[in-house]
C-alpha cells in the first residue's frame, strides 16, 4: 500500500486549528453573496448544503490526500489541483469519486483508496466547496503561508524524525533552501516522488525515477524488479532501468508473485505522523539549509 492510512489522533487536535480556521474563512465568505454577482451568476458551482460534511471531508482531505493534493486540495508538487480535475467536478456525492479511488492510478502515483460511503460524501461535499470557494483566492492565503522554528525542525530532524539516518544538512540537503520555494519544499518534504521539472519542461515519466515504486515479479523460476508502468488485476508491467526496456506479464490470481516496494517507505510511514507544527517548523529549517 503506498499511503499510509493508519491516522493518529494525536495529530488531528493541531489540525483542526488551521482547519477551523478554513472553515470559519470559507463560511465566512458562503454566507455573504459573491462580491461581483455578474460574473458569477452564471458558472458558480452550487454553494455547500452541509456544512458538518464540509469540515468532515475537508479534515479527511487533509489527512489523507493533503499530502500530494495540497491541504486544501489546490495542488502540491506530488499530485494536480483536485478543484480543476472533471472527475471531482462530475462527481455526484461521492460516487464516481469512489469509483475512481478504488482503482488509483498506481503507475502516476496516485494511491488507491477503499473509503465507506459515508467518508465519500463527506470527501465530494468537502472538494465541491472548494470549487464553490475557490473564485475567492484571500481564503487560500490563509493557509499557504509558512511559519515555524527552523531550531525545533532542526531538533526534529536529529531526533524524533530520525532523518539524519538518511539525509545530512551538508552533504544531500545542502542548499536546499535556495532551491525551491517554501510551498514546493513542503511537498518535496512530504513525498519527495519523482523531480520536479523547471517550468515549461514536461516531467520525464515517473517510471524512470529513482524514487518510482517497484515491483518485484516472480514467474516460472524467474524474478525481475523494475518500476511501475502499469499494474491492474490483469497485467503488470516493469520497466527495467538497466536495459531501459519495459516487459509485462499477464496477471491472474496471484500467478506471477507480485510484491511491490516503495523506496520512500520512511516518508509514507512519516505521513499521518506529521502535525501541523512540525511541518511548519521543518519547512523553516529546510528553507534555512544554504
Ligand atoms: C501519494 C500521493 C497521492 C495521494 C496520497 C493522493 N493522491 Fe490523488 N493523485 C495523485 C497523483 C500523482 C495524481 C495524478 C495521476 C495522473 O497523472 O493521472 C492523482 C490524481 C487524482 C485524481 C484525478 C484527477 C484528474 O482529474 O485527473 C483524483 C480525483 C484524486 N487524485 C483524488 C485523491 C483523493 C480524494 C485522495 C485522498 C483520499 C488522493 N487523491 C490521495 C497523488 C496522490
Ligand atoms: C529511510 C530513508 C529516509 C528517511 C528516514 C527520510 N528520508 Fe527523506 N528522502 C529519502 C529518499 C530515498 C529521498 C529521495 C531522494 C532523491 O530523490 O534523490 C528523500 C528525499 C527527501 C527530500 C527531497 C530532497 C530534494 O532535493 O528534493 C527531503 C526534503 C527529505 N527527504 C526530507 C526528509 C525529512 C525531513 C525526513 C525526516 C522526517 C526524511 N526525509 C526522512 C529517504 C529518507
């Protein structure tokens, strides 16, 4: 499984402060009728109906999907702006929205998710208020701005993050602050999959990246490991980076063996540990590393 989806608690406490904030921004502006009727008559999106679904779906967005899709599902550098996708937008309380996570698209990234009905209602009301609210970009300021203590993320870097065991502030990560800006190295921190391109380059396919997830199959004697091009119920295909060939095998049952790998393990498992405070913190002392 590629996300980790064992939620702690502890962390939900923190959250919700931002999210709160969010909400009361966003019920804020719901109430009071757009500021240029004129222009927005015509294409608004339906204004939200429940709003406890609303604050529900939007604390799941952000403990869940918040990690690639941003935390207010705007778009992070792992994964598009989900208040633009057509799926989100032809979605109808949840349900091709669900039918969609079922699947993922394991090859681009993109988890799957097996989520009950009700957190799929939740999920749609959330993100269809997100479309409604998105004509006003003040509410998303809100949540963008990056504060912290670089000497508390510097602590937990070295301690409780245990991140020194991979990454050195001198050797791997140095000068990382001028590398990206703040918005773009929180994602790089969160699921670093994949590089990111210099604008108006097209990302070389995730499968030729180091950080790609892979699978091992085992058919007739035989094993080969490779990245992910495509795995359904029906096919698996790797791509070997030696030989910089793909091959595929057809799948049926558990004939060949799959097993699937994930070089960035450490930061999945990181995911639904993060609070908001350490992030934050982190992220000024990433931005520090010159
Ligand atoms: C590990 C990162 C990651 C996580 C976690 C994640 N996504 Fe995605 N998601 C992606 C990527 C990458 C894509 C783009 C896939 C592609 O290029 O086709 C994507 C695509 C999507 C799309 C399709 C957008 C479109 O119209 O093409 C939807 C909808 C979506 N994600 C919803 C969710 C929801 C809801 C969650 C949480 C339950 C979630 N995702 C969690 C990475 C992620
Ligand atoms: C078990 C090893 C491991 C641990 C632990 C780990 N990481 Fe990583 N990290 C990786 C790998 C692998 C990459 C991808 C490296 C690459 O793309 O070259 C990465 C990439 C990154 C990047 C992106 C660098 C860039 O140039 O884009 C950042 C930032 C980062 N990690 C921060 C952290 C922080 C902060 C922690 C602790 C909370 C942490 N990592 C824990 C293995 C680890």
């Amino acid at each position: 499984m590629v996300c980790g989806m064992n939620v702690e608690r502890r962390a939900r406490k923190e959250r919700k402060g931002i999210l709160v904030l969010f909400f009361f921004a966003a019920s804020a502006f719901l109430s009071v009728s757009p500021v240029s009727p004129v222009s927005l008559v015509a294409q608004q999106p339906e204004a939200p109906t429940d709003p406890a679904a609303v604050e529900r779906g939007g604390q799941l967005l952000r403990e869940q999907c918040g990690f690639c899709h941003g935390t207010n599902a705007r778009g992070g550098s792992g994964g598009p702006d989900l208040t633009r996708s057509t799926i989100v937008a032809d979605d109808e309380n949840g349900k091709q929205l669900g039918a969609f996570l079922h699947e993922g698209r394991l090859d681009r990234g993109m988890p799957k998710f097996d989520l009950p009905p009700s957190q799929l209602t939740d999920l749609s009301a959330f993100l269809h208020a997100a479309i409604y609210a998105n004509a006003n970009r003040r509410l998303y300021k809100i949540l963008d701005i990056v504060v912290g203590d670089p000497k508390a993320g510097e602590a937990y870097f070295q301690g409780a993050g245990r991140c020194a065991s991979c990454h050195s502030p001198t050797r791997d990560l140095k000068g990382l602050g001028g590398k990206y800006d703040p918005v773009v190295l929180q994602g790089r921190l969160l699921l670093p999959r994949g590089r990111v391109s210099p604008p108006g380059e097209p990302a070389p396919p995730l499968y030729t990246d180091p950080t790609a997830i892979k699978a091992t199959v085992t058919a007739g004697g035989e094993t080969a490991t490779g990245a992910i091009v495509r795995l359904t119920d029906f096919e698996v295909t790797i791509y070997d980076s030696a030989s910089q060939r793909q091959r595929s095998w057809l799948r049926n049952g558990d004939t060949p063996k799959v097993v699937i790998t994930d070089p960035l393990q450490a930061h999945v498992e990181q995911l639904p540990k993060w609070t908001d405070a350490e992030m934050h913190n982190m992220t000024a002392y990433l931005m520090s590393l010159k």
